[in-house]
C-alpha cells in the first residue's frame, strides 16, 4: 500500500525547525498566524494531518498509524533540528511522534492538549458531533462554544470551512476511537523539554484536566497559561502562543543541527 502524499506549506528559515500540527476538524491554516511570526526567526512547516484539510485519509486510522505517517514525512525532510507542536489532537500525535524518539527532535510544544490517556469528553457532545458531520450549524455552534476571546471573521470563516472539509473516515476515527485511545505509556517515555500551553477558560480542555492528566505524565515539562483564552488559541490568542514557542525554544531547546566552525 503506497505512503499516503501529506499536504503541507513551508516558509521561513532558521533552525531548529519548527513542524505544526493542527487541531480535530481544522488544517494547517491553522497556524497561519503563529507560523507568520516566527517565521522571521525559524523554518516552519505546517501540515495537514491524513484525512483533514488537502490530506487524504488513511485505510485503517489509529493513533499510532498517523504518528508513523509523520514520522516517516518529517523523517524524509532530513531535518538537522526541529521542534514538533500539536494543537488539540494534534498535541496527542504530537507525543506519540516523540516517544519514538527521533533523533533530531529539541522539544515538543503541547497547545490545548489532550491527555494521553482517554479524553475525558462530554457523551451527548460526542454523540451530536458524530450526527452531525458536514453541518454548517453544527461547524458554527461548536466554534462558539470552544472559543472565549472574539476571533476575526475571515478565522471563523477557515475554522468552519476546515469543519465541513474534514473527511468522514478521519471524523468518525477520532470522535469513536482516536480520542479514547491511551498512549501514556508511550508519553511518559519521552525525554526531550516540553511545553504545554492551556486557556484559563478552555471549555474543551480546562485547566484540571492539563494539571492532573497531562503534566505528570511527562517527564521534563513546562506550563504556560493563558488568560481568559479558549481551545483555539492559535486564533484567540496567536501573538501570545508565538511568543511562548520562541521563549521555549530558545531556552529550553538545544540545537541539534550542526554549527559552522568560527574559529
């Protein structure tokens, strides 16, 4: 069976790279703004998980095939350095890419994440979703009850027509199994630095759940949070979420590409 061809955008320069992946039911677009930031500063490239945004879905989903999928693409860019962030779901393949351990990996960023273990998500919103797929109103009623700050519309606008694009196979995978799948074990071997962003006000992911579920399954990890701020932070809160990569990054991060000799 061929590799599915992943979709992703690329802009910028600089190491260590910096690899984006985005959350249920959006797309690389995503990350447009914070990707615009730091792209003065670092290599950034944005990818569209299999079955979201342009990306075709896999046969058989599961969080550990979508994992080797990426590894295997950002294996096959040869990467000297890079830091991998994940948004929402893609926080949880963003862990199960690390525990591999990859060679060149500095530090992982973990925005709005899921815990490794089963999402601790609502059954009756679990249940509307799953009927409901391919709905403008049910795109618009879930993007208002996930985000606290006001958004532009030309965001809003990208978040529900990301919604709507999103394939049925990748839907129903992450909504019936994705998110109950638990990975802990797999969590709590990663060594790299990681940081873990949070809204104070996340509906979808509160704060009790990245302080009971998340942090002490990770060995060597930071917090940050963000003040009155939703699940989708790299649209509410895009300057405050750059500015914590770039300080992680450049504190916490080592460099693992080669640097030229100046002597």
């Amino acid at each position: 069976m061929s590799e599915p061809i992943l979709h992703d955008e690329e802009q910028g320069d600089g190491s260590p790279a910096l690899v984006f992946l985005h959350y249920f039911a959006g797309s690389l677009r995503s990350w447009a703004h914070v990707a615009g930031d730091l792209s003065h500063i670092y290599r950034c490239l944005r990818i569209d998980l299999p079955g979201f945004g342009r990306s075709p879905p896999l046969r058989a989903f599961s969080v550990d095939a979508v994992a080797q999928v990426l590894s295997r693409r950002i294996a096959g860019l040869r990467l000297k350095s890079f830091v991998l962030i994940g948004h929402s779901m893609g926080g949880k393949l963003a862990l199960a890419c690390a525990a591999a351990h990859p060679p060149s990996l500095a530090g992982v960023v973990l925005v709005a994440p899921p815990p490794p273990s089963p999402e601790p998500m609502d059954e009756k919103e679990r249940a509307r979703l799953l009927t409901t797929h391919r709905d403008r109103a049910s795109a618009e009623h879930t993007l208002r009850m996930i985000t606290q700050r006001p958004i532009l519309a030309e965001d809003a606008e990208i978040c529900i027509a990301d919604n709507l694009m999103t394939s049925a196979d990748a839907w129903n995978w992450w909504l019936a199994q994705g998110s109950r799948e638990n990975i802990t074990a797999q969590a709590e071997r990663i060594v790299c630095p990681v940081l873990v962003l949070g809204g104070s006000a996340d509906p979808v992911i509160p704060p009790p759940v990245i302080t009971t579920e998340v942090m002490p399954r990770l060995a060597d990890a930071s917090r940050v949070e963000i003040a009155r701020a939703g699940h989708l932070l790299p649209f509410e809160a895009s300057k405050e979420v750059a500015d914590s990569i770039l300080r992680f990054v450049r504190e916490r991060c080592r460099d693992t590409a080669p640097r030229a000799d100046r002597s």
